[in-house]
C-alpha cells in the first residue's frame, strides 16, 4: 500500500513540475506574447524552407449582370511547384509556360500596363506569409484586439500595421494566433505602399494545423471588388489558392520494404492459375502495368490524392452503373481524384479520373453518375489506352513536366461513341429517373462557359466545353428543364470549394456535408463561382472535423 501511495505522490509530484516548467516558460506579458508571436512566425518560414508543396491559384474577373448580380466575366489559372528554400520563390508552371522566379519583395499579384493588369502567378502564392523575411519589432506595431475561437482553437487577434518608412511590401492587417505556441493560423488584409507598377491584391490566409507545431499554408482567398488602377480603369476579382503536397513523395516503399515477409525456400504458388498467362492474359496484365505506374507516377508528383473514401463513395456509383446494365469488366474499374480545379475527367487504362473541381460543382449523385458514365462508356467500348507507360523509363521526367509527358485524351469518333454508350448506360440505371438534374447541370455550364475558358481547359483528359460551348452528352442537355436563375429551389450548379476538402499534407481527400443554408436570392447560387474559404480550424490529431471547404458551400 505504501509503494502505492509513494508511486502515485512522485507521479503527481512529476506532473506538477512539468506544469510549473511549461508555465515558466509561457509569456505573462503583451509584449512577451508579441516577441513570441515574431519568433514563432521566423521558425515557420525556416521550418517550411525545406518543402516544395503545389500551388494553384484559380481567379475569376466579376462584373455585374443585367439584373446587377455579379457573375464571372474571364477567367485565369495557374498550377506550379513552389520552392520556399533561400527565402524564393520558384515556380516551374506545369501547364508548359515560363516558371516565373521571384525574390522578396516582388511579390505583386497584378502588374500594370496600357491593357489593365496581367496577374502574376508568384505574386499570389507570396501571399502565405504575412512577411517572410521581416516579420519583427524593427518592422511592424501590433495591437492586441480580442480573443476569438476559429473552429476548435483558441485564438488571440491582433492588428499589425508597418512601422512607418519600413519599406516596400509591408504586411497591413489582422492576424489570429493560436494560444499554446502563438502560432499565426490566420492573417487577413494586403501589403502595402501600392507599387508604382502592380497591384497588391486584399487577402485572406488560412493555415492548418498537420502535426505537433507545424500549421502549413493551404488556402488564400484574394478579392477586389472595385479596384482603381491607371487614369480610370476599375477592376474586380476573385481569386482561390490552394498548397498541398508538402509532403508528396508517393507510397512509402521503404515501410514497405521493412514489412516483407519472407517464406520458406519450399514455398510455392498454390493459386488456381499456377502456370503461364494466355495471350489476353499477358495483354490486359500489361495494360495494368501501364495503368498502375501512371497512377503511382500522378500520386508521387501529388497531382493526383492518395486511395481514400471518397474513392469507394465513386465506386458505388460506377458499380450501380455496371450492375444494372449487366456489365462484367475485368479487370475491375476503380477511381481516383485529380487534385486540380479544371472540370476534367479521364481513363487511364480501367481507373476512372475526376478532377477535385468537378467533383465540387456536381449537384448531385445523378450528375456525378453522368460524368462517370462517359468515362465508364470509354472502358466498356475498349477504347485505345496507350501501353507506353508499361515502360517505366517513359515516367522519369521532372513532376513539373508532367502535363506534357501525360495525355489520356480520345479521338473525336471514339468521343462521341462514349457519349451514346454513356445515354444508353444512364437510361438502364438507378439513374434514369433523375437525369433532368444532370441536363440541368450541363445547361448551367453552358451559361457560364464563354467565360470560364480556363475552368473548363482539361489539361490531360477530356473537357465538357470546347470553344464555349458544352460539346458532350448535348441530347441529355437538350431534353433537361429551362434554366430559370430565378427559381430559388432550382440548384443546377455549385461553387467551386462547395464538396471536397483537401489535406495540404498527406493530400487524402473527403466529401464534405455541410449545413444546408436557405437561399435568399439568385446572387445566392454562385454556379461554378470563387467562394471565400472558411476551414474548421482544428489541432492536429483532434477526434472531430466538421470543416467546411468554403462559405460558398451548399
């Protein structure tokens, strides 16, 4: 009994200490806090130093509509990696332009010339940090504000402002700091003087948490809503980026490695097809080859998110399509999802591709069973996938060169086949009733297509719209129900953010359901439209997540 009580004293005894410990080292002051807050965000910036996570920044131009409602007018997107190493920026644009290097302090997001303003991709992604090389005493004045809860985690709220004649580029606005590290989880306002010959666009950054200390940049949400430039040019906007892949190095063969099993040399195979594969064997075993080491090229380059549950949720209605029309595929059909924001889908070999964009705007499970069908239509039809990629010589090339060494594209001929195949797969389906939604999803598209030219671009499959108009499944659009944006119940398209969130870090991907709001007015639809994001801010580990992607979402 003794030992009992003596063991249990010296744990309290420990636990006690290390308390006192870890409140002795805690700030008691404002100005201790503030001191803290500037040392927590340089250990940040070294921190993520080492990483080069994938950036993409999607921006739409707004203007108002004939009833005053604002709508896209143009479009722009980028995709890159960024090199936060030696205080740069380095971003080699996957889409084949010119990677565009920027040091600090030339971090506009727009530059000015005779035509208006030509934005710049680096300028947006410097928009993680509220000053990566001098966020200090000697630079900025912080206010302390209020205490604040973002999702599940304390916050304390301060207002920073540049010291005056602090320089160029100087971070001007609110940040939260979570109050055990004091780490800056979120920042909200612009940089400021205005440039002479750019723009530094108004901003809203987000950072979660992935593991112990570390909260990693994943969303910034930039707008203008009416913004000056030149004598008289005004300009608004709307834009979304998004970071993930910090840690994108593809399956992890060395676990795998340290887990083999090794049998007894007397082992042998005792499967039913003990013996050499036929002629149609050895052909689809290739094509899977093929397939598989695309798939795990994709996935290591962190364009595509690693098997998850959103992937069963695409199955299932893959599999109600095979069932009911009496399909018998093999080998089986499985789905993954591309990470990208641009309305595309694709095959590579029997995996059935969907971009995270397109997953966000569908409506409903009819629309996400129509987009499926196609590409369903194109396996079922033994359409041509090149083997090529059997060869893994053909896969070693730079991540940032993927989108011109990748193309699961078809032919024209084989297209429309897909289309009548994918008709005729819906009509014999769970679906069949429901279709006029999905019409209705392709009839919104439609509306908005002539300005979304860089939405709908598929990089590496096969694109709903070509030269603004929607070229696929048109009978299904054409026998759907008038589009009516006035007609409040009528929901034919969401806002891009409104399903999938991603995790920065491990790049896993979840369907997310979020609490139905009403809807108010037509402005209140915002079809294919950039959203404000507003995560679930939570502590890594936490046993709940309720995150939303976007305050668009539906």
């Amino acid at each position: 009994m003794r030992t009992y009580r003596f063991g249990a004293w010296l744990t309290a005894a420990v636990v006690a200490l290390g308390a006192l410990a870890q409140a002795a080292d805690q700030p008691t002051t404002l100005q201790q806090v503030v001191d803290r807050i500037f040392q927590r965000e340089q250990e940040q910036v070294k921190a993520l130093s080492q990483y080069s996570p994938l950036v993409e920044t999607y921006i739409q131009n707004v203007a108002r509509d004939q009833e005053q409602i604002v709508v896209p007018a143009s479009d722009r997107y980028f995709v890159g990696k960024l090199s936060l190493a030696d205080g740069s920026f380095d971003e080699h644009v996957f889409t084949g332009r010119e990677g565009v290097v920027a040091k600090a302090g030339h971090k506009v997001s727009g530059a000015l010339n005779i035509f208006g303003v030509k934005y710049n991709a680096t300028g947006f992604s410097y928009e993680i940090f509220p000053d990566q090389a001098s966020f200090d005493r000697n630079h900025y004045d912080v206010n302390f504000v209020q205490r604040e809860f973002l999702g599940d985690v304390r916050t304390l709220v301060f207002d920073v402002a540049p010291k005056p004649n602090s320089g160029t580029g100087r971070f001007l606005g609110r940040i939260w700091v979570e109050d055990k590290d004091y780490t800056i989880v979120r920042f909200n306002g612009t940089y400021v003087p205005k440039p002479r010959t750019g723009m530094f666009f108004h901003f809203d950054s987000w950072r979660v948490n992935t593991a112990g200390s570390m909260w990693v940049p994943a969303y910034v949400y930039s707008e203008e809503s009416d913004a000056l430039h030149g004598v008289d040019q005004h300009m608004s906007m709307k834009a979304q980026t998004r970071i993930w892949g910090y840690n994108s190095k593809g399956s992890n063969k060395d676990s795998e490695f340290s887990e083999i099993l090794v049998d007894s040399p007397n082992a042998k195979d005792q499967s039913v097809a003990a013996q050499d594969a036929s002629p149609l064997e050895g052909k689809r075993a290739f094509e899977r080859l093929a397939e598989d080491n695309v798939v795990a090229k994709m996935e290591a380059v962190g364009l595509l998110a690693p098997s998850g549950e959103l992937d069963k949720i695409l199955e299932t209605v893959v599999n109600n399509l095979e069932i009911t029309n009496k399909l018998d595929i093999q080998p089986e059909v499985r789905c993954r999802v591309l990470l990208t924001t641009p309305l595309e889908s694709f095959t590579v070999g029997h995996t059935i591709v969907i971009s995270r964009g397109l997953v966000d705007v569908l409506p409903d499970e009819a629309s996400l069973a129509m987009v499926l069908s196609r590409e369903l239509a194109h396996i079922a039809l033994g359409h041509h996938f090149d083997t090529r990629y059997a060869f893994s010589d053909r896969l070693l090339f730079a991540d940032e060169k993927s989108y011109q060494n990748l193309a699961f594209g078809h032919t024209e001929q084989e297209e429309e086949q897909a289309d009548a195949k994918a008709e005729e797969l819906l009509k014999n389906s769970p679906y069949a009733d429901k279709l006029a939604a999905a019409g209705l999803f392709l009839r919104a598209l439609e509306s908005r297509a002539p300005a979304l030219a860089a939405l709908n671009q598929a990089h590496l499959g096969t694109p709903l719209v070509q030269k603004g108009h929607v070229v696929r499944l048109r009978s299904l659009m054409n026998s759907s129900p008038a589009l009516d944006v006035h007609k409040l119940d009528q929901i034919a398209a969401l806002p891009l953010g409104g399903r999938v969130k991603l995790n920065p870090w491990t790049n896993t991907v979840a369907l997310v359901k979020t609490a139905p709001l009403p809807i108010m007015s037509a402005a209140d639809k915002m079809p294919f439209e950039v959203t404000p994001f507003l995560p679930h801010i939570q502590r890594a580990g936490a046993t709940t997540d309720t995150s939303v992607a976007s305050a668009g979402n539906k």
